[in-house]
C-alpha cells in the first residue's frame, strides 16, 4: 500500500506514527538507537515484543540481539541459532510476515513458545553493498492486524535501512576501538619507548618504557614539546641534538637517528639510546603528528666499547695492542706521505725480563711489565702511542717528531729505565732497555718500518744493550741483521712448507776397515724457491740467533730416521753396517725435551740407537758442560755414540774434553788445510791425536781435501777421515747418495 492509496485517516496515523519513530530516534546512535528503535517499533505497530538482531560472523547461521523490548521493559541479549525459526526465512530476502499461527508453521522454535507468538513480522538489514547483516522482527500473541498495520510495510522498509546503517557504523566503530585497542596494548608491552606528537610536536602520548626512560608520566608531559621531554646528547662532544620528530615533521620522511646518542632523563639519568622517527599523514598527504621510536642500548654500547677495546689493548698492561699499533702506523705513513710530517718509530724491548720471570715466577714478571708499560707512558707526549707489541717488546709512535726530536725522547726513555729499579718481595731488579729507532720516511712501507725497528733493536742488544741504535740505509751492521731477519722469515717457511733436504758424506777410515762400520755425516741445505741450493753457513747464524734451530734438529732428526726405516731393506743386505752421524746445535743441548723426543723418534721408526752418532760442536758443548755432559751421559745408555765437531777451535779445549764422555773428536779443518806444508798445523793436528787416543778418543780429520793430506793423516795415526777427495755430499733420496751406495755392499 502506497501513500497515495491511503484514507485520510490512515495517512494522519502513519504521519504521527512515522514523526514518533523519527523524534524516538533522532539524535541517538549505537545502543541507545536500538533500544528506542524497538520499544517505538512495538508501540507504533502495535506489536508486544520487537527485536533488533546482527548475524554472527562468519558462517551467519545465528544471530545475536542488539536490542529487545518484551511489551513493558527491556529484555537481556541473546544469540539463537537461525534454523528452523523465521527469522531464517526473513535473512536474505524482503519484508516477512505470518499473520497468525506462526507457531505451528515453526513448533521447534522455543522462543515463540515463551512468547506465546501467534503473529511474526520480519524485516532484513542488509549494508550498503546489499549483504545481509540481520533483521528487524515483531510479535504479538494476536493475529497480525493487516488492516490496522498497513503502514508497516513503509514504517518498517524505512527505519530498516537507518538501522542497517547503524550496524555499520557500529560494527566499524567498534572494529576502530578493537584496533586501537591493540595498538595500545602493543605499544605498552613493547620493550621499545614510543612517543607521539601531533603536527606541532606537542605531545599527545607516551608508552610507559617511555615514561620510564625520559621520567615523564603520559599526563604531565601531555601538550608539552617534545624537544622538552626528550633532551638528547651527542655522546662524544656532549653538545644537544636535533630532533628526530622536528625534523621528520619538517621535512615529511622518516629520520633514522645514526649518531651516539644520549637520552638525559628528567632526573639527570643517561641512557644511550637508538631512535626514530616518522610523520603520521591523513589521507590527503597532510602531517597529522609524527611517532618516535627509540630503545635504551646503554648495556649494548658498553658491550660493543668493551669489545673494541679488548679488540685494541693489551688486557695486561692496558696499553694499545700490536693490530691498534699497525693501524696508527700506517695512519702515520700516509701523514708522511700525504702532508710531509716527520714521525718516529721506536722498537724497545727489556734486557732482564727472564731474570725476573725465571727468578720470582710469572706473576711477578707480569707486574714488572705493568709498571713498565706505565713508565713508558709517563716519558712520552700524549699524542704519542705506546703500544705491547707481545712478550717483553714494546713499540712506540712519535707523531709529529723529526729524528732529532725522537733521539731526545728516546734517550729519555731510556735513562728513567736506567733509574728505575723493580721490586718484589725482599729482592730488588734493575732492568735496562735495547731501543731501535727509525724515522718514518714518505716512502717506506709499513713492513720496511717495523723490519728495519725490529733490526736496529737487534742490533741495540748486540753492541751492550742499554743503548739506542737508529736505523740508517748506510749502516752495514744494520744490513747484516736484516739479512738474519729474512732468513728468519725464510727458515720458517722452509719448514713449514718442506724446503729442506738431506745431504751425506762419506767419513772413511785410514787404516784397515775390516770390519768397521760406514760411517756417514748428514748434512742439511735449504731449497730456495728458484730451486737453489743455501749452504748451512748462510742461515745457520739467523737460526741460533732467533732460536730456530731447535726446529731445525727435530726435523733432520725425524727425516733421517724415516728415510733410513724405508732404506731398512736394502742396508740389511749388505755385509758392511752403517753409522749417521747427525749434528746437534747448542740450542737443542740446553732444551729439556729433546732427550725424549729422540727417544720417541727412535722407537717410532725402529731405528737402532747404536747407528745413530751426534755431533756437537765443541763451542756449544763448553757453553753448557754440565748439560751438554749430561745429555751425552743418557743418550750413551742408549748406545749412540758422540762427536765433538770443530775440535781445537775453543780456548780451553784440552781441560773440558775430560769431562765429555765422547767417542769422536772430529780435528778443525782450519789444522788440516795445511798439514802438509805447515809444521805448527801439522804439531796440532798430532797433539790433538796423541791426547784423543790416550783418552781412548778415536780422531776423525776434517777437511782433507787431497791425496798428500790423507796420506800425511794416515801417517800421523788419525783414525778417520772426511774430504772431497774421499766423498763428496750427495742427496740422502738419490742412487748416488753414500747410503744408496752402502746398500749395494756386500
């Protein structure tokens, strides 16, 4: 029925009716709008119950009221399921109505029955895109009234879409505070601070970590600027910095705040902090407000400074470590280089530590080393750098300093060390200090620098320590230390690369050899890259001087007695055995486990120790007599047997032979030479013979190098023998080695 076809009755009663709904609802939104909606819905159509009701999300098989007028008050809210009621039969399609007997059309409905429904009327609510969102429904326990309600259909068609739209409002509203809603929970629980501003930096809210941090509560600090809340620090100048949300306001983008930072809370309280900060935008593009994001990594800017200072310092002596050192080094060369500026390099490296250390133990050379990096400290320019380099060495930087200048200091340094004394326990230490010097030239490498300082504090030691020695291009005792140092560098990478090799020489007997064994000397030569051959002479006096040849020993030692295991074999065919005489340095006597790493090496390779002969020079053996004595003592138990090489070189050779229980005296080749023409040579060569063999000492003469000196040996008595004319050193691993040849004896 359409306005026009009512009577002007109806028309006058749809108009009060339509204008009470309207002055019912006007004004009022959300639940009140649903409330006022039923109980006029009720009234106006005569109706005892109303209802308003949403589908349940997401399968919408039931629905929950909103709003429920039960004929004299307002009833409780409640979800039913939608089957079998005719509520079902309204959703998704129009207007529904049963003017009577509703509940026999629907018996399984139990609402109706508490009702005692006879009549149901049902409208659907859809959203502006026409999907369903509940319904409007009426009863009453009397026939439905079509006559009395035929303004329903409009009353009803009308105030269905105004409460349509209101479940959408509702719903979006509600959707809104649930977001919010989380968004505050997430920002209370989140461990980082968040501060909000609006569009003129005042703040407008704060999360509690920052409360905590800046010591402003979200109510004092609402309204205020932001640069009074959070005051910020550069941590290393100390001066004030910019605002992150100033800036992201000003110029409309995200601010990553990259510099040390330091929050000062209300309270005076630091924090070191991370932050940024971004600009809230409406939909049009305009800056609403800006959000700062920061968190407190004062624990993990203290870890990251420990670290890089662990990573930069010597934890014993506080003082900037070898890497620091470099780095500072070549910042200096590039000074040197880039803007002409004069700077000095010292090496200094304590003359007594190992008195100390073996004397009263570790501890008490660690503090000898603490007071000493402090010393140094005290006698140097604040823009200087002392730096442990490791051990007892310490290096240190002159910056800024012409030569002249670095002498002064040096000399310096040097005399307060000469004046300080060490003290531990009841016993007092005075140390002193070897200082190599050298000028940083634009030209040098960083390499040079530190080889040429490690060389002129090398040399320092060696012309009486307690002295200063610069590094000069001219300085020929300089050169000679260099040299050691490269063949330092180059023994090093010989052993560990594999670039030694095995000689032997035959030492042959000058009387009958019935009998005897052949008696071989291992030699050793180093394997230069280009395939060259380095004679023992060349690097020996770089390894005793930088305690390689311990190394040295231990690697001929094993090589020997592995290639004599895999020539095991063949040796034992022939009729005639072998002796391998093997040199020892002094180094190796005074070293405690090379006795059992022999031993080990022995029992390893099965080597049988009566084959094995050691040679030692005289002059290492004199160094050391009672240890060299003692060595030769216990490896004898063992059955090898002992040279002592270079026999007559030493100033008292004759008073410690007595005391070294050995079998050989190998003669000097400097008497041998020159046997045959030289009476004096010839006296020692026999003097040194008579007294071995009183001593029951066999001889064995060096350096015969001809025929008139073999024959002018053998004359004489000595035992053996040992030349180029006789044999010359051929590799251990070729068919022409002396070992090879002993093979095929028979």
């Amino acid at each position: 029925m359409t306005p026009q076809s009512l009577s002007p009755s109806e028309a006058v009663r749809l108009n009060a009716t339509m204008q009470s709904l309207v002055e019912g609802t006007s004004g009022v939104v959300g639940q009140d709008f649903f409330r006022v909606l039923v109980r006029q819905m009720a009234r106006a159509l005569g109706m005892r119950y109303a209802a308003v009701s949403e589908l349940l999300e997401p399968t919408k098989a039931r629905v929950r009221t909103l709003a429920l007028w039960t004929g004299e008050d307002y009833g409780l809210n409640f979800e039913y399921a939608l089957a079998g009621t005719p509520c079902e039969t309204v959703v998704n399609q129009v207007l529904r109505i049963y003017p009577t007997g509703v509940r026999q059309h629907f018996p399984n409905t139990h609402l109706l029955t508490e009702m005692e429904a006879d009549c149901y009327v049902g409208v659907p609510l859809f959203d502006t895109h026409r999907r369903p969102l509940g319904l409007l429904s009426l009863y009453d326990r009397r026939p439905y009234d079509k006559k009395a309600n035929a303004h329903a259909v409009s009353i009803l068609s009308i105030f269905a879409a105004r409460a349509g739209a209101e479940i959408q409002r509702h719903r979006a509203e509600q959707a809104l505070f649930e977001e919010r809603e989380r968004a505050l929970v997430t920002l209370h629980s989140i461990g980082d601070a968040v501060i909000r501003t609006d569009a003129k930096g005042a703040v407008d809210y704060m999360n509690p970590v920052a409360e905590q941090l800046t010591g402003w509560s979200q109510q004092e600090a609402a309204g205020m600027s932001i640069d009074m809340i959070f005051t910020a620090l550069n941590e290393g100048t100390r001066e004030p910095v910019e605002s992150a949300i100033m800036r992201a306001l000003a110029e409309c983008r995200t601010i990553n705040g990259t510099d040390h930072t330091i929050l000062l809370s209300r309270h005076g309280q630091e924090y070191a902090v991370e932050r940024s900060a971004a600009p809230v935008q409406g939909r049009n593009g305009e800056v609403l407000g800006a959000v700062m994001v920061f968190r407190d990594v004062s624990e993990a800017r203290r870890l990251a400074q420990e670290i890089s200072y662990q990573a930069t310092h010597d934890p014993l002596t506080g003082l900037v470590n070898r890497r620091a050192f470099e780095s500072r080094l070549e910042a200096a060369i590039a000074s040197a280089r880039n803007d002409h500026k004069h700077h000095g390099l010292c090496f200094v490296d304590l003359d007594q530590f190992k008195v100390v250390n073996d004397t009263c133990g570790h501890v008490a050379g660690d503090e000898l080393l603490k007071q000493l990096a402090g010393l140094l400290q005290a006698n140097v320019r604040e823009s200087d750098t002392v730096a442990r380099l490791g051990g007892d060495e310490f290096g240190i930087l002159l910056d800024g300093c012409p030569l002249g200048k670095a002498e002064v200091i040096s000399q310096t340094l040097l005399e307060a060390i000469k004046e300080f004394r060490f003290v531990w326990q009841d016993q007092s230490f005075q140390v002193g200090v070897s200082i190599g010097l050298v000028p940083i030239t634009p030209g040098a490498s960083m390499a040079q620098l530190l080889t040429q300082a490690d060389v002129a504090c090398y040399a320092a030691k060696d012309l009486g320590r307690n002295r200063i020695h610069v590094h000069r291009p001219e300085d020929t005792e300089l050169a000679r230390w260099h040299r050691e140092l490269r063949w330092a560098a180059d023994i090093n990478g010989a052993l560990e690369r594999g670039r030694f090799c095995l000689y032997c020489q035959p030492i042959y007997p000058l009387a009958s050899s019935n009998g005897e064994r052949h008696y071989l000397e291992v030699l050793l030569r180093l394997v230069n890259d280009d395939g060259t051959l380095v004679l023992p002479d060349d690097f020996i006096p770089a390894a005793e001087r930088y305690n390689l040849m311990s190394a040295i020993d231990r690697w001929v030692i094993r090589n020997v007695f592995r290639c004599y295991a895999e020539k095991r074999g063949a040796l034992a065919k022939g009729n005639t055995p072998v002796r391998l005489a093997i040199n020892l340095s002094g180094n190796s006597l005074n070293e405690e486990k090379l006795l059992p790493y022999i031993q080990q090496q022995m029992s390893e390779f099965g080597i049988p120790p009566d084959i094995v002969c050691f040679e030692i020079t005289e002059t290492a053996a004199i160094s050391n007599v009672n240890r060299a004595a003692h060595f030769i003592r216990e490896m004898k138990k063992l059955h090898c047997r002992f040279a002592l090489d270079d026999f007559g070189t030493g100033v008292s050779s004759f008073a410690y032979l007595k005391n070294l229980p050995v079998d050989y005296i190998k003669i000097d080749g400097t008497f041998v030479g020159n046997i045959v023409n030289n009476r004096i040579d010839r006296a020692m060569v026999a003097a040194i013979n008579q007294i071995g063999h009183e001593m029951g000492i066999q001889t064995i003469a060096e350096a015969a190098e001809n025929s008139a000196i073999v024959e002018r040996l053998r004359s004489l008595g000595v035992d053996y023998a040992q030349g180029f004319v006789l044999g010359k050193p051929e590799p251990v691993e070729t068919e022409a080695s002396p070992i090879t040849a002993c093979m095929a004896t028979r």
